[in-house]
C-alpha cells in the first residue's frame, strides 16, 4: 500500500509535527558534520512555502539519566538550520508543557519551531523510546499533522514516530519518500543485473540481508572481515583474521543454497597484528599462513569485484571492504567505491554506515543514485523487514 507523501496533505495555516533526524555528530557542542540536517530542507523548504506552521523534534544521542543530557541539546541543530533556511527558528528547550504550547500558539504560518532532544523524555521510565501512549498523544495533540521525515529511526516503534501517526494524519517526507523509493523500490523490483556487495565485521550482522538478496539479487558480493568465516566453512586457513566460530555452519548453508551466487574475494591484505605498520603484504586467500590476519581484500580482489559489477543495473553496497579507518587496510573499500561509482546507466545505493561515510569522505558522493541516511534501518529494510515508523504513515 502507497503511503501518503507530504505533497498530499493541505497544509496551510495548519500546525505541521516533522520529526526528523537530526542525530548529528557533535564535538565540544558544534556540529561536525550537518548533512542530516541538509538532508532534511526540501520538506522543510516545501512546507514553509505551502504556509504551514511547522514544528521540528528529532532526538540526537542516547539519553539514560540527567548527566548524559550535557552537550546532547538540538539548540545548536536550530541555530545551524536557521542559517540554512536564512529565516529564524525559534528553539524552545523543552518537550513538553505550558512555555512549549504557548510558543506553538504564537506560530505564524511560514515559522518554524524546534522542541528538545526527545530523549530526554527517557530519563524517567524511557517513554520515548518505548512509545508511552500517553507522550505519543500529547505530542499529536500539539500539531494538526504530522509528517515522518526520520527514515534513520523508522526501525524503532517509539512515541515521535509511531506514538503520533497513531493519533494524527500523517505522511512521509521527502526524504523518507527518497528511502522507500531507492532502497525498497530498487531492492523490490530491481533493474537487472542487480549486485549486492556486502562488507562489514560480522556475518551475524547481515544474516538476513544476505538471505534476503540471496532470493533477490543476481549476484551477493561479499568482502569485509565476515568474509572469513565463509572461508572457513570452506576449510582454508584464516590465520587471526577475524571469525564468528558460532557461523561457520550458517555461512556453509548459505554458500550450498546460493547456487553460486556468493562471490568471496581471492586474495586478502595482511598483517601479523592489527595495526597500520608492520608485515603488509597481499596474499591468496588459499595461502593466508597461520600467524596473519587478513584486514582488507587485495587488489586482485579489487580487480575482480569490478569485473564483477561490471554491467550491473542495480547495485545495493553496505558495509566496507577492511578496516577503512587505517590507512594502508583502505584500498579495497576504495576501489569498490571508484568501481560503483563510474558505472554507466546504473541506480547505484549506499546502505548507511561506514560505506556511506568512505563515500563522502573520498568525494563519490555525488556520482551515487542514492545514500541512505539510516544505517539500522537501510539494513533492516535491505532485510526485507516492515519498519514501524514507515508502517505507521497513513496510507493513499
């Protein structure tokens, strides 16, 4: 069933609830990277235009007790926004109550307001977090509708997602749109050949993404450290490298039942320890020796992933190649970004996570189809999952 998009409601005059997510990095209380927060404009943009009211939450951290509150308030998030619309925001330190309604009250249509990290409603019995009927409901009793441009938290049931489309008529924002279209749509009814490449520590991690694309897509590229566990239900020698001993079973049912879908790498990076300095050197993964540790795929895996890709017309990436943050164990993440990239004629989708953070930093972003914004959730929908959050929208 088709949700409601933001486009589809009538929003003039009205008090528009947006959650967002606004869950930026934050050091020393500024903001170290704002692209959620960019990512968040065009509905934002869209509704001043359209003469709503329009009231932003999102949480940002983890919220516990009263001392994790220090340095987790969204001021800083409205006054970067401000900025970015060229307009105020009024920033009302509050989540709830009487400063926080009249201000709501005082709206003009074309304003915008931002409340509190809503995690600071968990500090006493995690109401938001375990969606308290109650908050949910207050909450919907501040707006006249509510727009859901959170894909990042649409995995969780909580009271600012599903809480409010409970008692209010709601839709998706435009970002939330870009999700389901992209990743669901893509993943769903792909142009073919469609390849999955799959990196990241743990097999455990994408148990149900590769079960899931296994039935869906023409090929499942794996790399990463979860790519020794296939290696060792294969029965070749993986020195230290990383292994889920409790998998090996699984990954030799999965490579039986993928008709030889699965394609591993061929040879692997090495080192006697895990660090960025010592004994590097690229060997076959037949020929890995006891005391190494294999921390990134080698460059004639490189070659052969994008042998691999080549042609494709749908590709779904998640998860890097190695240990991307050092240095020398980053080549392989790279060139499997560059090969995405440079395709021709082809939806290319970064599943969230430390893939969409080396595309960034390395500068491909612009040459991706899409990027999603939601590490849990992407994987949890590349699994094939119903989202709450996204559940919860009102249908067409």
């Amino acid at each position: 069933m088709a949700k409601k998009i933001v486009t589809d409601l009538a929003v003039e005059g009205k008090k528009v609830l947006v959650r967002a997510d606004f869950n930026v990095p934050m050091k020393d209380g500024n903001i170290t990277n704002d692209d959620r927060i960019v990512q968040a404009l065009p509905t934002i943009k869209h509704l001043i235009a359209e003469g709503a009211k329009v009231i932003l939450f999102s949480h940002l951290g983890r919220v516990k007790e009263e001392a994790d509150k220090e340095g987790k308030s969204l001021k800083p998030v409205a006054n970067r926004l401000a900025e970015l619309l060229g307009q105020e925001v009024t920033f009302v330190a509050e989540t709830r109550g009487e400063k926080l309604e009249n201000a709501i009250g005082a709206l003009a249509s074309g304003d915008v307001l931002m409340f509190e990290n809503t995690r600071f409603e968990d500090i006493d019995g995690k109401k938001e977090s375990k969606n308290d009927p109650e908050l949910g409901k207050y909450w919907a009793s501040l707006g006249d509708l509510f727009v859901n441009d959170a894909f990042g938290t649409a995995h969780r049931a909580h009271a600012s997602n599903v809480g409010i489309a409970s008692n209010l008529d709601s839709a998706a924002g435009f970002l939330m749109e870009k999700e389901i279209k992209f990743i669901g749509d893509s993943v769903d009814s792909p142009v073919r050949p469609f390849v999955a490449i799959l990196g990241g520590a743990k097999v455990s991690d994408k148990i149900g993404v590769i079960e899931n694309l296994l039935e869906k897509a023409d090929k499942v590229i794996i790399g990463g450290g979860m790519s020794f566990t296939f290696f060792k239900a294969q029965g070749k020698e993986i020195g230290k490298s990383l292994l889920e001993a409790d998998k090996v079973e699984l990954a030799k049912d999965l490579l039986e039942r993928a008709n030889g879908k699965i394609i591993l790498p061929v040879d692997a990076t090495v080192n006697t320890e895990f660090a960025n300095e010592g004994d590097i050197k690229s060997v076959s993964v037949d020929e890995l020796e006891a005391d190494q540790m294999g921390l990134d795929i080698g460059p004639e895996s490189v070659t052969q992933f994008a042998n691999e890709l080549a042609g494709a017309k749908t590709v779904v990436w998640n998860g890097p190649m190695g240990v991307f943050e050092l240095s020398n164990f980053a080549k392989g993440t790279v060139g499997v970004c560059e090969t995405i990239a440079n395709l021709e004629d082809a939806t290319t989708i970064i599943g969230g996570g430390d893939s969409a953070a080396a595309a960034m930093q390395l500068g491909f972003a612009e040459k991706f189809s899409h990027i999603s914004t939601g590490g849990g959730a992407s994987l949890e929908y590349l699994e094939g999952k119903e989202l709450p959050g996204l559940a919860a929208i009102s249908n067409k």
